[in-house]
C-alpha cells in the first residue's frame, strides 16, 4: 500500500463524512449462495510465510524474487483446477507481469479480485501486502473448490508495481489491467481489492485516528476490517458491505469517499475507478493502525491468520452473490 502525507489525510478524512458511512449498518442482505467459514488459517500461513521468505525482498529493484513470487502465485492457481495465464508490460526495459485466473471464463459478466504482491523497499511485508496474496490466493481455492453456480465470470488478479516508485502511474499492474478490460468493453461488474488484511488487536485504543472526528466514529479497537468504496458507487460498496457483514464472520466497517483523490485511492482499485468501474478496497486501515507498515518489523509474526481468514469468509460471502 502507497504511502501518504498525513496532513493530507487529515484534512480528507475530516470532510465530507457522516456517521453513517463510518460505522456498521445494521441492515445486512443475504444472498443465494450462503458459506461457511472455511478458510484455513494453516494455507494462509503457508502463503504467507513463503512470500516473505524471499530474499531479496519482492520489490521493483529485485526481479527474480517477483518472478519467484509471481510464479509461487500462479503455480498455486493451477493447482486449484483454475485456468491461469499472464498480463505482460515493459518498465525501463524489464518486463513485469500481472499473473491472472478465472472462474467461469465463458461468461461475459466480469466480478475481478485482485492483490498486489509487491512490496515497498527492503522489507518482508507480512501485511503490506502478502496477507492480501494469501486471502487472494485462498479465496480463488474455496471458489475452485465450492464451484459455485453463477451468471458471471471471476477473475482472480495478482498485480506487480503496486508500490513506489510506479505508485499512481501507468506502470502499476493493475492500470494495466484496468485500461484492458476499458479498451476490450468486458462488461465489469466490479473489483474488490485485497490490501493489507492482516493485522488486528484486541486492545482498547490500538486503533489509531488522524482525527477526533474520526475517533468518535469508529471503534477505538483495532480489530475491524474496512470496506472503502465511492459516493458515486455507493450501491456496489454497501452491497459488498452488507454481505461481509451478513456472515458476522468479524466486524465489518466502511466508508464512502466522495472524490478518488488522496486517501481514498491508495492501492489498486483506484484504477478501476478511473476507468469508470465499480471498485472497493477491503483493508485493515494501514498505518493508522499497524506501527510495522512499511518497515522491518512488518514480519508474520505480527499477524492475526484467524482475523485473515474471517475476512476471507466474509468477502466471499460478497464474491459470490453479484
């Protein structure tokens, strides 16, 4: 996940929002295919532990290890009985690929969910991002394996360049990603993003706020996770709240910015947005809670793999009822 100028995100989380867009709705929505809670910690673990295993770190910088990455994820994909193929684009003459599988690749109607696996700088990023991976990498396993019966296709993405230096640029995988599906008119019905799922606590006040506006609005205990969605596509993000809320797998917040810009657009379903898509990011809050983002200390250690696998839960219970 990107980095941002606090004083910014001050002044954009201090506008523009109401109570009701931060705290849980108590209207939820059941849909047809109702789940149990089947994640499995040990696989997200599994995943996890390998990613941050690479050495040197998965960044921009280091190209083996994202292909080792990369391959890691597709191998993994494969195996699940999905179909699996590649997105490839050039950056200063290195080639860097989005690794991409589908599920009912014969339907027209496109639901995308997507993680990037990336990392910023030297640095293991257990949270940042290789929680998402592995709730990506889990989620495409339970669909491969329930075989759902639905009227649209998905398809599970993992992006590269997520992070700076190619942050908000047209070099980030999932822009390129994005502008394929514009230039090839599929018809998306939206993408959830995966980012940053992992760390919780239980502690009162271990949920950090740049506001005390904000702080009177969320719970000051740092063990929900976010929906974070637009004014402008508000049906698709309380549609994606309410069914991660309907499982009471774990406590499901959200907000509804009113503008793209700042905050509001820090990982990859931002491009969806500029494209004109549906898109939602599902997130543990970042840095307002996490103290190792972007650091060393962002290591497995730190993370909740049963809280990961509720948000697992939960978005699938949303993944499969468009």
């Amino acid at each position: 996940m990107n980095c941002f100028p606090l004083l910014v995100l001050l002044v954009l989380l201090s506008c523009g929002r109401n109570s009701s867009d931060l705290s849980g709705d108590k209207n939820t929505s059941r849909g047809m295919n109702s789940i149990n809670q089947n994640a499995d910690s040990a696989r997200l673990y599994k995943h996890v532990e390998f990613l941050t295993s690479i050495n040197p770190p998965r960044n921009s910088e280091n190209i083996a290890s994202l292909n080792q990455a990369a391959n890691y994820i597709e191998r993994e994909l494969r195996e699940y009985g999905l179909s699996t193929g590649e997105q490839k684009w050039k950056v200063g003459g290195e080639e860097f690929r989005n690794v991409i599988a589908s599920y009912n690749p014969e339907k027209p109607g496109r639901l995308i969910v997507g993680a990037h696996y990336d990392v910023c700088g030297d640095q293991p990023g257990a949270d940042d991002n290789a929680s998402a991976v592995a709730g990506l990498l889990e989620t495409a396993r339970l669909v491969a394996m329930k075989k759902p019966d639905l009227d649209y296709r998905i398809d599970f993405v993992a992006y590269n360049l997520e992070e700076p230096p190619h942050f908000s640029t047209s070099e980030m995988g999932s822009y390129v990603h994005a502008k394929s599906l514009k230039d090839q008119q599929v018809p998306v019905i939206g993408m959830i993003c995966y980012e940053m799922i992992g760390y919780f606590s239980d502690k009162p006040r271990s949920q950090g706020f740049p506001s005390d506006e904000l702080a009177a609005k969320y719970p000051n205990t740092g063990n929900f996770i976010i929906v974070v969605g637009l004014e402008q596509q508000k049906e698709f993000s309380e549609r994606v709240y309410s069914l991660m809320k309907a499982t009471n797998a774990l406590d499901v917040q959200k907000i509804n910015f009113p503008s793209p810009v700042g905050l509001a657009g820090l990982s990859d379903h931002k491009n969806y947005w500029l494209f004109g898509f549906p898109a939602v990011m599902i997130n543990d809050t970042s840095f307002l809670r996490n103290p190792n983002y972007h650091k060393t200390s962002d290591t497995i250690g730190t993370l909740n793999f049963t809280k990961i696998a509720a948000v697992v839960d939960a978005s699938l219970n949303a993944i499969l009822n468009f």
